[in-house]
C-alpha cells in the first residue's frame, strides 16, 4: 500500500486547523460556558450573577416537574430508536431483493429524510387531528378515541412517531449499504443448507449488520435527545400537562422564556452527561455483541 508523506510536518495541522477550528469554537467552548453558568445565578439581563455552586443542581432534583421529563425523555429516546430501526431495517431488506421500480421505491423511501424536524412534526400533527386528521379517523373507525389535545400518552406517542418517521430514511441508508454489502455468495450457501429466509435473516444477515446497527443505535439516541426541539416545538409545546416535555425542550423553556439562565445551563449540562453516560454504555457493552 502506497503511503503518502507531507514534505513539510506542518501541513497535517494545517489541514486539520479549520475542523479543530469548528469544535472548538461550537462545541467547546459552549459547553464549558455552560459548565460555568450552572454554578450561577443571573439576572434576566445578565447585568449581574451571584455564584451557587450546586445549588442550580439540587433544585432540579428536587422539581417534580424535571424528574416527569428526564422519564419522559428516555421514554421517547427509546421509542424513537427503537421505531426508526426496526421500521428502516425492514424497508431496507425489501429494497435489496431484485424487485421492479427497485430505483423509484429507494428514492421515495428516501425523500422525507429532507423534510425538516418542525415540517415533520406539524405533518403528523394534521395527520392525527382529532377533528380532520384522516389517521385519527381511522382510528376513530376501528372504535379507538384519539384526542392528543387532551391525552397526554397520546401526544408523547404522536411525537415518537413523527421523530420516528424523520429518521427512517437516514437508517435505511445505512442499513441497505451494510445489505449490499454482505456476499450473495453466503445466502446461496445457507439456503442449499435448507435454512429459511427467517433464520437466515437472524443467523447470517443480522449479525452481519451489527455494526452498522450499533453505529445506528448511537446515532439515534443523539438525535432523539438533541435534534427534536423543532418537531416538539412545532406541534405539541410540550403539553398537555408537560406529557412531552422533553429535557432539551425544557432548556429552551427554563432559559428562553422563563429567563433563569443559570437552571437551563445546569440542565443542558445534565442532559450531556445524559448522552455521553449512554454512548459510553454502549460502546463497553453493546458493542461486546458487534461483530467486525
């Protein structure tokens, strides 16, 4: 293998600059100004701010209200993962077989990763309109009453399935890749074995894709906690009754609008913690079952 060596040593880091630049300055630095800020309370204005230390932390813990969306997040986060895979993986199975229009069913498949998280979220909303969504009225006829206004469980379903329905083409992306990828050559071998389509789904394909799916899993835990505010804001608001008030709503909610900086810093910073707590799990124990 050809190996390629810079003449001047400086150039590696020249060319790294503008990436280490980026995350620095957007990742970094914010989440240590965040750090700082939890140990803090300001004024609305930020004229003048009087250090705490843990106490931001302790009142949180303490709020009933905080505790419902740290549930409430984890909750959607493993509806939203485990609804997206599962629903891309199938879809990505049926792409791969040599079917007609095979071209024209992948791009439709593919068409809402487009749409935009608040686009999404106000889709479904309509959708599941008690009064004119055409999917409450279907559940209306087979004898169920859907009302998410009112029903808290309800909404926190409707919001999973939208967030849900926004990240599947981005799984089946991957998911058809890690399908293509895999040798035919195998799967003709197993089924001269008298193996069937399912077990050799569970004992060639699946473990085959293990990591794609674990890249996947991560993937989509990030993306249900950090990247759904827009879909939550657009239809819901986090109600009724704080049913889907998820942690990094509730940032924006404590911050922006109630104007206690020194609160949403230290949940920004707990819901972190959050995340990188669950990627590290995952990396020590589920990836112990990925097969490289």
């Amino acid at each position: 293998m050809k190996r390629v060596v810079f003449r001047s040593r400086w150039l590696p880091y020249a060319l790294l600059a503008p990436q280490i630049a980026v995350t620095l300055i957007f990742f970094f630095w914010p989440a240590l100004r965040a750090i700082e800020s939890s140990f803090f309370i300001e004024d609305a204005f930020g004229f003048a701010r009087e250090f705490v230390a843990f106490e931001n932390y302790a009142r949180l813990f303490a709020d009933a209200g905080y505790l419902k969306s740290f549930r409430t997040t984890l909750i959607f986060g493993v509806g939203v993962t485990a609804l997206a895979m599962s629903i891309a993986l199938a879809l990505a199975v049926a792409a791969n077989r040599v079917l007609q229009a095979t071209t024209l069913y992948r791009t439709l498949i593919i068409w809402p990763y487009a749409v935009a998280p608040a686009l999404a979220g106000v889709i479904w909303f309509f959708l599941m309109n008690p009064s004119l969504g055409i999917v409450a009225y279907w559940l209306d006829l087979l004898g169920y009453d859907w009302n998410h206004y009112q029903n808290g469980d309800q909404a926190l379903l409707m919001v999973i399935v939208a967030a849900a329905w926004k990240q599947i083409s981005y799984n089946f992306l991957f998911f058809l890749a890690g399908l293509q990828s895999i040798p035919k050559s195998m799967m003709e071998a197993a089924a001269i074995d008298r193996a069937g389509p399912w077990r050799r789904f569970w004992t060639i394909t699946f473990p085959l894709l293990s990591p794609t799916t674990f890249f996947l899993l991560v993937i989509n835990f990030v993306y249900a906690f950090f990247e759904t505010f827009a879909l939550i804001h657009a239809t819901t608001s986090g109600g009724p009754s704080d049913s889907t008030s998820i942690l990094v709503f509730r940032v924006y909610q404590t911050g922006f609008v109630g104007q206690d900086y020194g609160s949403s810093a230290a949940q920004s910073v707990i819901l972190m913690a959050l995340v990188i707590g669950l990627t590290v799990i995952q990396f020590r124990y589920v990836e112990r079952r990925v097969n490289y």
